[in-house]
C-alpha cells in the first residue's frame, strides 16, 4: 500500500562533488495518505527530513519524539528507525520535504548542525530563507549539464549554513580551544600572534594559557613556534627555496629573527640545519 503521493528526484554527483566530501543523491517532497506509516527500517545514507506542515512522530533507537511544522529530523546510516503520521487523520496534513546526503564529511556536517544518531532532529529550523533554498536544491539537483555541480554544492552548504545559524547561539562558538588551534593551524604562516589567538577565542589570555597547557601541554606561544619550525624544516630539506625566502613564508618580518628563533628551536642555524639534512648526491 503506498501511504504517500511522493516526487522525487535523483542526482549523480561529479568526481568533484566527492571530493568534497559530502554531496546530495536525492531530493524530494511528500504529502502523506491516511495510516502514514514508514518502517522499521534502516537507511543506507543521511536523509534530513523537513517538515513543511502537520506533526510526524519518529522512533529511533530506543527513544520516540513527536514533531511538527517548522522542525527537521535525520535518518543516520545503520540505524533503525520509523516515523509515521500520529494523529491518525482521515486526511492528513503532514508535508515533508527531504534531502539524502552521502560522503564522508557527512557526520562531521550534521553535528555542527546539532544532529546525531542519539539525538536526530532539532526543532524550528524553517526560518527565513530556508525554504527557498531547499527549493533550489530541489531544481537543480537532477540537472547534469556541465557546471551544475557548482549550484549543487553552493545550495548544500548554504543549506547547512542557515541550519548553523537557526540551531547555534548567536556569538557562540562550538569549542574555543579547539577553535583556537584550528585558527593557528590554519594560520601560524600569516605571522599571526598569541593576541590574535586570544582575540578569536574571546577568551582572557591567561585562560587561553592555562587550558592550552592543561590540554595540549604546551603554550600556546610554543605551538605556534612548533608549527612554524616543523615547516621549516620541510622547505629547508624537502624544497630549493633561501632561507630568506623561507623566513618571509613563514611570516617573519626579516631573515635575523627568523634565524635566531630557529637556532633556539634546533640548537643549529638554518644553514646548517639544511646541510646536516639534505641527502649528498652519490
């Protein structure tokens, strides 16, 4: 018995679109029939359900929860589960509308959303724009003309965008330790500082200070040091650049202090350094 009149659409993505490592296989949109009843069953990707109007109650694991117009839910991969209609209506108002995601980066996504498999959904997500994107997901996901993928990939991650800002405190931040290592990660080459550290974590810097050593066991101060001394032991012995063009890329104003914190860090100079480590030719 079919207990919904259900359209459906089906992407292919690109090498691309993998790459990325999380991507749309299909879109779709239902409005379900009397005695709605889906499972148990158990999906092989990640389904965000929208719900566009009515209620929808949903069983996973050993937990039960109703929602309603305004909410989401996720079917995670390998976990069983049933929704249904709960008020039994001889005409049902349940609308929904879903995207069945795949990749990778899939669960890392869904969790800065606030989705997991112990807790899949979150509640009034359909704000603003949403719906709009959702539509345009919607119109551009089966259509295989050359370049489409871009559209794909720019309406998934403004998709997971706006669900970012409708689930996260505003100015909160997931993790601002994390966070504050992930930014010199990303940045110790730029000549960033232990006070640009602390500005983008919000945090006092003698806070920053304690939990990074309690945490990592070093200061911060001294990690960026070790980002920027790891790399330069690589463009030392794994590249043909100066050792002035190594300084300037890794953010020091001039080859003097470049030298000096180098020699502090491996008790040798650069050139040495590069001599004691490059292989002599046979």
């Amino acid at each position: 018995m079919v207990f919904e009149n259900a359209d459906m659409k089906y992407s292919i993505p690109s090498d691309m679109e993998k790459g990325g490592g999380i991507w749309i296989l299909r879109t779709g949109r239902s409005r379900v029939k009397p005695q709605y009843f889906v499972g148990p069953k158990v999906s092989e990707n990640y389904a965000l359900h929208f719900v566009l109007n009515g209620m929808v109650s949903l069983a996973y694991v050993d937990e039960e929860v109703t929602l309603s117009e305004g909410d989401v839910f996720c079917l995670f991969p390998r976990t069983r589960y049933s929704y249904w209609e709960p008020n039994g209506h001889l005409e049902p108002t349940l609308r929904m509308q879903w995207v069945v995601l795949d990749g990778g980066l899939t669960d890392l996504a869904l969790s800065r959303i606030g989705l997991h498999p112990c807790k899949p959904y979150v509640h009034n997500v359909m704000k603003g724009e949403l719906q709009a994107v959702l539509d345009q997901m919607n119109r551009c996901v089966d259509n295989d003309t050359i370049g489409n993928e871009f559209a794909r990939q720019k309406w998934l991650y403004r998709l997971f965008e706006l669900l970012a800002g409708a689930t996260v405190q505003k100015g909160g931040k997931s993790n601002w330790l994390e966070q504050s290592v992930h930014y010199m990660d990303s940045h110790y080459m730029e000549g960033i500082t232990v006070t640009d550290v602390v500005e983008h974590a919000g945090v006092h810097r003698t806070h920053l200070y304690c939990e990074f050593i309690r945490v990592y066991g070093i200061s911060p101060s001294h990690y960026l040091m070790k980002l920027r001394m790891e790399r330069a032991a690589v463009l030392l012995t794994e590249t043909d650049v100066s050792i002035t063009e190594a300084a300037i890329s890794l953010g020091y104003s001039n080859l003097h202090t470049f030298s000096r914190a180098f020699a502090k860090y491996y008790r040798t100079s650069p050139t040495s350094y590069r001599l004691q480590h490059v292989p002599v030719p046979t």
